[in-house]
C-alpha cells in the first residue's frame, strides 16, 4: 500500500501535474499583479485537469507496482483503507458521492442530467473524484494491465 501512495505522488512528477510554473514566470511574477494574473487564469486549467490527473496518477501507480513487483491487489486495498480514515472523519460525500437517490425516485433523462452535473461539479471544485469511482477506475486499469497480450502495452503514456 505504501508503495502504491509513493507511486501515486511520483507519478504526478512524471505525468507532468506539479509543473505549476513556466521557465519565464520568475520574471513576469516579480511584482504581485504578475502573480495573481497567472494564477487567476490558471483556475480554470486546475478546475478542469485535477480530477483527471488524480485517476492518471493511480493509473501510473499501479504501473509502477506491477513493474516493481508489487501485488497490485495488495496495492487497491489503499482505497479501501482511505475510504475508513475519510469515513471516520465525516467525509461520506468524499468517499461516496451524493446520495440524492433522485435516479431512483424519478428516473428520466433530466434526472441522469442533473445528477451527472452535480457529480462533475463537486469532483471539479473539489478537485479530487469520489474515492469509490477512483478505486474502480484503478481496478479497470488493472484488469487492462493484466489481460493484455503478452507484449502489449497498455502503460500511460
């Protein structure tokens, strides 16, 4: 499980998600409207790429395991780990997402809408998608990494 922490927060170095600043930004940012003016308009990007990044993180992770040696189902039991300590803190709607049970009461195609757009909202505003959705999408990928031909590659790029 550490190892799949670890490789989660190096893969955000590899893939590119901690570069926050171009080479020429020092310069620009040497007076404080310089920095707020890059920061501003770079909310929308963050707002945008940061749930995505955190899946292409765990994805690259579990890479980096299986690459290792590691058991990658020892390496998914993180998730169900994060999801005790974020329970025990309160954070049902981290870990689950919003339970509006508005699908089931009232199934139509406004109804999917408006839950699909509540749940894209507070994954972006948040930054970070619901545990239980990250933890399938990791368990999709590595079921792709294991089923793949032998030779194929199925890495991220």
């Amino acid at each position: 499980m550490i190892a799949f922490v670890l490789g989660h927060e190096m893969a955000h170095h590899e893939l590119g998600h901690v570069r926050q600043f171009p080479d020429w930004y020092p310069d620009f940012a040497r007076n404080s409207t310089g920095y707020l003016t890059y920061r501003l308009a770079h909310i929308p990007r963050h707002i945008l790429d940061h749930p995505q990044n955190e899946r292409d993180a765990d994805a690259r992770s579990l890479e980096l395991c299986l690459a290792a040696g590691y058991d990658p189902h020892k390496c998914i039991e993180f998730y169900d780990v994060a999801k005790e300590k974020i329970l025990d803190l309160g954070g049902i709607t981290s870990v689950f997402g919003r339970d509006d049970n508005i699908l089931e009461e009232q199934p139509s195609i406004g109804n999917l809408i408006r839950h699909k757009a509540k749940t894209w909202l507070e994954n972006h505003t948040t930054g970070y998608p619901y545990l239980i959705d990250r933890k399938d999408s990791a368990q999709r990928h590595l079921e792709d990494l294991l089923s793949a031909p032998e030779g194929t590659q199925v890495f991220l790029s």
